[in-house]
C-alpha cells in the first residue's frame, strides 16, 4: 500500500492550494480517508475526513475555508484549501483507513507534504 501526496508549497496568506493523495494497493473506495497535519512544535491534528460513503467533516479551525472530497475511479482524495492563513503552515499528511468486521483497523499514511502561508 502506497499513499503519495501533491501539491504542497509556499503560498501567500489569502491564496489557495489543492493537495491531492494518491492510492495504491488497496481497495481505495472502501477506506475512510483523513487529511491531518503538523506544525512544528504542535501535536499533530485531523484537519478533514471523508467517509467511503462521502460524508464529510472539519476541524473548526478550517471550516468554510477547505473542502475534502475524493474521486474513487482516480483513487484520489483531495484537499481543496482556500483563504489560507499564516496558521495553517504545517507538514500536512492523508490517512486511509478501514475497520473490517473483524480483527484489527488498517491504517495507512503518506508521507507528507509541506504547506507554508507567508503573511
């Protein structure tokens, strides 16, 4: 299993970047996929999940502002970020994962991708 990040980089505060992840290995439509992040010094956070189902949810701190969503035939989920902020700059990864009927949840994560918004 193999999940790769895009689409990091430095960005002004107020402009938008779309970090996409591509899957590979695994069923990708049956997972749960979760964008998280980390900034230096701070614990690392869910920033936005989409269920295999399509539902949706956000950190307070990115809502109205950053959109998830997934195209199951591109294995792909993306993370559209718009209104960026100084305090959004972080080591931002995605996350599969999947909880069969039995034995243990699978998780699987990427390797990361930096995103910086200069003021």
């Amino acid at each position: 299993v193999q999940l790769v990040e895009s689409g990091g980089g430095l960005v002004q505060g107020g402009g938008s970047l779309r970090l996409s992840c591509t899957a590979s290995g695994m069923l990708f439509r049956i997972f749960d996929m979760n964008w998280y992040r980390q900034a230096p010094g701070k614990q690392r956070e869910v920033v936005a999940t989409i269920t295999s189902g399509g539902g949706t949810n956000y950190t307070d701190s990115v809502k109205g502002r950053f959109t998830v969503f997934r195209e199951n035939a591109r294995n792909t989920v993306y993370l559209q970020m718009n209104s960026l902020k100084t305090e959004d700059t972080a080591a931002y990864y995605c996350a599969a994962s999947w909880r069969p009927r039995s034995g243990p949840r699978l998780d699987y994560w990427g390797q990361g991708t930096q995103v910086t918004v200069t003021s």
